[in-house]
C-alpha cells in the first residue's frame, strides 16, 4: 500500500512545480504573441510603403526610361565596389612621408669610376611656381593640361575630347590623362600599360587633389618628371640644356623645354635638334589655341628657336639607375646622409651591346614576329649585374620590363622542377615516361602532341617536353618543393600555388629568371645579385661596401646536383630547342628556351663559367606574337650579347662540365722541347683534373654534338599550355 503525504492526503502535485509550468507557459505565449505581433506590423508597414509607392508608379516608355535607371544605378554601385577594391592597394603607397622618398641627391659611377647619371632631388634647391618664368608655365599647361585649375583630378571633358580626336584621326593622337594623373604615375606607379594601372592612376589623382594644393601638384611635376638627358625635373633640364637657372629662360627656350614632358628622348635637343625646335614650335601654336598669349607674343620665339648648349653625348642606362636608385633608398636606413656617390657594377660596353642587341634584333625580326619590347639582364658570376635593358626607349616609357613586368617564363621554369628532380636522386640518365598526362581537369600535352615513351630526363629538358615535369611534379614530390627551390634559387616573385606551375604559367620578372640561372654557373651557390659595390658620402667616407657588409653566398643546391643540372642544361643549345644560342669559339654554354601559351612570351636564358644572360621577347599589351618561340629571336640576341661579352677575357669553366678539347696540331719529337730561354710554365700543359664517368660521357657529347649540329635539324620548343 503506497505511503500518504499527511501534508497532501489527495495527491495533489506540488505547488512549485506547477508554478513553474505555468511561468513556462506564459513565456511561450509571450514569444508566440510577440513574433506574431512583429510580422503583423511588418506586413503592415509594408503594405503601407507599398501604397506609397504606388503613387510614383509609370507606364509605357516611362517605366522602361525608370527600370533602366534603376538597373544603371545598381550596376554603378556594384563597379564602384570593384574599382574601389582594385585601388586599395594603391592607397597603401600614400602612407609614410612619401613626399621625401626620393629626397636623395645621387651620383652614379660605373664599375670603372665614371660618371654615368645622377638621381634623387634637393628639394631645397626647387625653383617655387610664383618665381617661374608665367610663359613656361602657361606652355606646360597649355601642352599638358589646359584645364588643370578646373577639374578635380580627371578631366572628364578632356577624356571625351581625346577620344573623339582620336577616333577621327584612327589612332591615339591626343592623351587624356591629366597634369595630377601624370604626377600620380611618376611618384607611385610605373608606366605599365594595364586597366589596373589607369584605375589606381585615376583614384591617386583624385586623393592628390584632395590632399594638396593646385600649386603643391604643379611644382612636384616640374620636379620630378623625366626630361631626358638623364635629367629629372625643369630645373634640371634648363641647366643641362640652355646652362642657365629656369628662371632665366625666353619663351623660345620654355616652350622647348615645356614639350620635352610626353616624349624626352625623341624630342631632346641635345639628340635631335631639329625635331625639338619642331616640338616647340608646337607647344607655341597651343599657347595661342588655348588662349593663354596671342600669335603675335610668339612670333619673335618662332623666328628664333632656342639652341642648346654644346654638350658631349653622354649615354646613360636609365632602366638600370632607377633600379639602383631603388636599392638606395632600400639601403638607406644604414646611413643618414642623403648626398651620395654610389659605385655601381654596371659595365657600360656591356651595357651598350646589350641595348644594341636587343634593338637591331627588334628592329630586323620584330615586325616579322610581331614583337615591340624586349628586355634584358646580364649577370657576371659573383653577382654584379654588368648589364641590364628594361626597353626600347627609355624616352617613351620608363617602365622596367627587366625588373617590374610580370611575365610568364614557359619552359624555362621548368629548370626549378629538374632541380628538386636532382636534388631527390634522380640522375639526368633517369628514365621516366613521355605520355600523355591527366592531372584532375587539366590535361597538359607537347608541342603537336607528339609522345616519345620512355626518355631519359636529359632528353626531356632538351626537348623541352611539357608531360615530363608534371609527372615528376604529380607522382614524385609534388608543387611546394617547386616553389621552393624557385625561391631558394632567387625568385623573388610570388610564386603561385598551382598544378601548372610546373611548365611556368606563374608569373616572373627578367631579373629573377637571371638570378636563379647565375646559381648553376656558381656551383649551387647562390648569384647574389647586386648593382651596388659601394656608397659613400661627398667627404668620402664609405657608407656601405657590399663585400664587407654583405652575408656570403649560401649553398642552395648540393654540388652534385648544380653537377647534374648543368649536365643537361648544356646540351639544349648542342641537342636542344637552344641551338641558335651557341657561342662562336667552341665556348660551353647551358640554358634554356621558354615560349609561352598563344606565344605571347619568349625567353632564352643562358651562362657560361663567366656570365649568365636572360633575354625576352614579347608586347606590353600581352598581345600574341607570330608564333616567336624562344629558340629564335631570344636565343638569337642571347648569341648577340654574349659573344661581344666573352672577347678578350679569360674563360671560365662551368661547373661539372669539362671544356672541349683543344685542337692539337701535329708537332715533331723536336718541337715539344721548349727554347732554353722560354719560361716553362707558360709551355706546360693544363694539369689534368679527374673526371667522373658522368662528365667524360659529357664531353663526348659535346665533341659528337659540335660536329652534328650544323646537319641536324632544328627541334621545335614545345609550348607550355596551360590546359
């Protein structure tokens, strides 16, 4: 019999517990009535925002004039976001104290000793607007940007109206960047010719003309614009010119002056007088179309052009000195002084045949190939890069393509795959497959799709064969370890986390391709690339030596395999999609072909036991080119630069490979005893060096190569492909 409560005789639920179930209840009926209560109301104040619009509702071709509005505003927010985004990053170059970044007044000297250029301003010693000569300022304007003191950074006006002019004319006649765009591009941007550029252009402008006065924007152009003649700023250009202060030029001499902004090199009168007194006479007839002085003001400049000071033509690698320019300022925070003499490495008769090389071949191949720009790096084993071109003209474009132009390198990246190949064991007599390949959508294949079967890994380089490094990528050690040998080697582009790296689709500059190529000629050390030997103050005291301050090279690659690595790389130009790059004199040569999809890159890069030299071909716009692989016009000029580079200098051997015999020519048992008065060891043979079975075989194919060579025929570069 179950126990009673005396307390509950009728077994009633205890209070509590019931109190709380009630407290439940009313909760949830609160939350249930106050959801429904909310919707009520929303659906209410939709109704009535509904009947209010109701009022501003339009038919017929109204409705189609207000629908389309409304589907422009929302596409305009939606690219506003876009551009905004794009132009974050360009922002960031506003921060700091950028105004002094370039508060530098450098002096650069070859690796000689002499003058080749300076870089940097004093800006103590700028000439203020209010004390220019009015009628160069109103030339500049005139010429550049008429409506300079009206618009807010883009002159939306001048964009339409150089677009009409151009339209008319089929083809681009008239710029329709303003004065601030201009000066946007040359304190934070570069000249490279993308949307991304002119978006981040455009924003910079306007944040400059939030940030400074019209005064503040006019004086930091004349400034720091480039004049030509390696002078930088009006200022300058009127000393080196005219040798006289700004403030003392004539009109005739203001308006050569004020057309020297667009073009410097082509119009300097210090190169082509005629074609600069033709530009002034230009810059005249603006100033009296836009108002600013009337016909009869000018027609004394225009009877008496300007004429020039008789200066000694003084050729200065621009492209090269604004990359050491921007090696000092990254050294800078080592010293405090900010007038410098900077000893460069740069060898002017290298530097010479260099750009001459590049131009005569642009010049005779470049409309055949369709190719306008070139660029070029040349690095002396050790380091010091004795050469570099990052374009045509300087003039026309100041924009590095050796340094900044970011392009893929096609299969002359592949050398970073067959350096961790080597590094994991692989010999270059390792066999592997050449078939086709399918790495999960993606489906790389060779040149015409041809597959040779089983190949050894020196066949593989030679022929530039696509299949071969993304098996050893896939099957073996996979991506990361490519990254980092590229790095390791001296890349100092990012490169991408992608399956197709492997054939080179991630982007590179000219001078890291150099610069990882200059590890094999050191024998797995690495180049240590660098412009600058030394800097020092005007009272002579060194500030910075690169020997003396500069860690020694690190291994980066075993011995063995910079071995192995330049085994193979030396038999492209003998067996190889390189044989146009083959040096007179029986010199050894190693490199490699790069060409990229729809052949818009192409690359020879190449060393010998004394210089690595990289090259490429190819258009600003990204443009194809006809059919241009690296084997032609980029191992042609390769040839070009590099045979001038090797004359008259002791030659070098490239580790792990044995120079070719030389030709013994028959003598008698008498002619091998030296006169009694010959000093016997300039007679004495070389002392014989062992060799390992891998690098007699080498030499044997060098000696088979040289002698086949003229009679095979050429092997066409398979072109990277990026699926």
């Amino acid at each position: 019999m179950r126990d009673v409560d005396p307390s509950n005789p009728e077994g009633q639920p205890p209070e509590r517990p019931r109190r709380k179930r009630h407290l439940l209840l009313r909760i949830d009926s609160l939350i249930d009535s106050t959801i429904w209560n909310a919707g009520f109301r929303a659906a209410e104040i939709w109704e009535d925002i509904t009947i209010f619009f109701r009022r501003f509702r339009v038919r017929g071709w109204k409705r189609i004039v207000f629908e389309l509005a409304g589907e422009g505003m929302t596409l305009g927010v939606a690219a506003s976001v876009v551009l905004l985004a794009l132009a974050m990053p360009a922002f960031e170059s506003t921060e700091g104290d950028w105004r002094n970044r370039g508060n530098f007044a450098v002096t650069f000297l070859d690796r000689y000793g002499n003058v080749i250029g300076h870089r940097g301003i004093i800006h103590e010693n700028s000439v203020p607007v209010d004390e220019l000569p009015d009628y160069f300022v109103k030339a500049v304007l005139a010429t550049e940007d008429r409506r300079f003191f009206d618009h807010f950074g883009i002159d939306v006006f001048g964009l339409f109206r150089a677009l009409t002019v151009n339209a008319q004319a089929g083809g681009v006649v008239q710029g329709g960047s303003t004065l601030t765009q201009q000066l946007a591009k040359n304190v934070f941007l570069t000249n490279e010719r993308s949307i991304e550029r002119k978006i981040k252009e455009a924003f910079l402008a306007i944040w400059l003309e939030a940030n400074l006065s019209k005064k503040e924007i006019l004086s930091l152009y004349l400034d720091r614009t480039y004049m030509g003649g390696g002078t930088f700023g009006a200022a300058a250009a009127a000393q080196y010119y005219f040798g006289k202060s700004i403030t003392d030029v004539n009109l005739a001499e203001a308006a050569m002056l004020a057309g020297l902004f667009k073009a410097p090199t082509k119009y300097a009168p210090s190169v082509n007088l005629p074609a600069a007194r033709a530009r002034a006479n230009d810059v005249l007839s603006n100033l009296v179309q836009s108002g600013f002085m009337t016909e009869g003001q000018v027609i004394a400049a225009r009877r008496s052009p300007a004429s020039v000071v008789d200066r000694a033509q003084v050729e200065s690698p621009d492209f090269f000195l604004d990359w050491a320019f921007d090696e000092v300022q990254r050294l800078s925070p080592r010293f405090s002084q900010r007038s410098l003499i900077v000893h460069t490495t740069i060898d002017m008769s290298l530097q010479k045949a260099a750009e001459d090389s590049i131009e005569s071949s642009l010049l005779e191949y470049g409309e055949h190939y369709n190719a306008k720009q070139g660029a070029s790096v040349m690095i002396e084993n050790g380091g010091a890069v004795r050469a570099m071109v990052g374009g045509r003209d300087y003039g026309e474009s100041q924009f590095n393509r050796a340094t900044k132009a970011l392009r893929q390198p096609g299969s002359s990246f592949k050398i970073y795959t067959y350096s961790v190949a080597m590094e994991s064991g692989m010999t270059p007599t390792t066999t592997i497959v050449d078939a086709p390949i399918t790495w999960g959508n993606w489906s790389p294949h060779n040149y015409e799709n041809r597959y040779e079967g089983k190949i050894t890994l020196t066949t593989a380089i030679a022929k530039s064969i696509n299949t071969v490094p993304v098996r050893l990528a896939k099957e073996k050690f996979g991506i990361q370890p490519i990254r980092d040998m590229a790095k390791a080697l001296g890349v100092e582009t990012p490169i991408r986390n992608d399956k197709t790296i492997p054939i080179g689709t991630s982007e590179v500059t000219v001078l890291d391709q150099a610069t990882a190529y200059a590890v094999f000629p050191a024998d797995g050390l690495q180049s240590r690339r660098h412009g600058i030997s030394q800097i020092s103050g005007y009272d002579g005291k060194v500030l910075y030596d690169f020997d003396r301050d500069e860690p020694p090279a690190k291994r980066v690659l075993s011995e063995q395999a910079a071995s192995y690595m330049n085994q193979m790389l030396t038999q492209i130009p003998i067996i190889g999609t390189g044989r146009k790059a083959a040096l007179d004199n029986g010199i050894v040569v190693g490199g490699k072909t790069g060409t990229t999809q729809a052949y818009r890159d192409a690359w020879f890069i190449g060393f010998t036991g004394n210089y690595t030299c990289a090259v490429w071909f190819g258009n600003d716009d990204y443009t194809s080119t006809n059919n241009m692989t690296g084997g032609t016009l980029p191992a042609m000029t390769f040839k070009k630069i590099m045979d001038y580079a090797h004359q008259g200098i002791v030659l070098k051997p490239i580790p792990g490979i044995q120079d070719p015999f030389p030709v013994q020519k028959p003598q008698t048992v008498a002619a091998k005893k030296p006169p009694a008065d010959t000093d016997a060891a300039t007679t004495l043979p070389p002392p014989i060096r062992p060799r390992s079975l891998s690098q007699d075989s080498t030499r044997i194919l060098h000696d088979i190569g040289s002698r086949l060579k003229a009679a095979a025929p050429p092997v066409p570069e398979k072109v990277a492909s990026a699926g």
